[in-house]
C-alpha cells in the first residue's frame, strides 16, 4: 500500500494540519496519510522500511 508521507517543522504544524484535512476532504482515507505531527505517528517508530529507503 502506498502512503501519502508529510514531513514538517514543528512550526509548520498548522499548515500541516490544514493539508492533512482538505486530503481527507477530498477523499483520501486517513490511515493513507503519515503525517509526523499527528497523533501516534511517532516518526523514528513508524516510518516504514520503504520511506527510510527513499529518504
């Protein structure tokens, strides 16, 4: 499955927030999104081994 992945600053994380919901509003499903900033998404845990890859 792929994955939409939204990395930020700490000080972006309203823009973040902003973006994470106009992609659920257009009809992308939330557990599509990994958004570092959002709840239990704790970046050095859940990143998957594809991301790491590519990073």
């Amino acid at each position: 499955m792929k994955k939409i992945f939204i990395s930020h600053n700490t000080q972006d994380k309203v823009v973040a927030d902003i973006f994470v919901d106009f992609l659920i509003a257009v009809g992308i499903p939330r557990n599509e999104i990994f958004c570092s900033s959002l709840p239990g998404n704790n970046v050095r845990e859940n990143i998957t081994a594809e991301i790491r890859e590519r990073v």
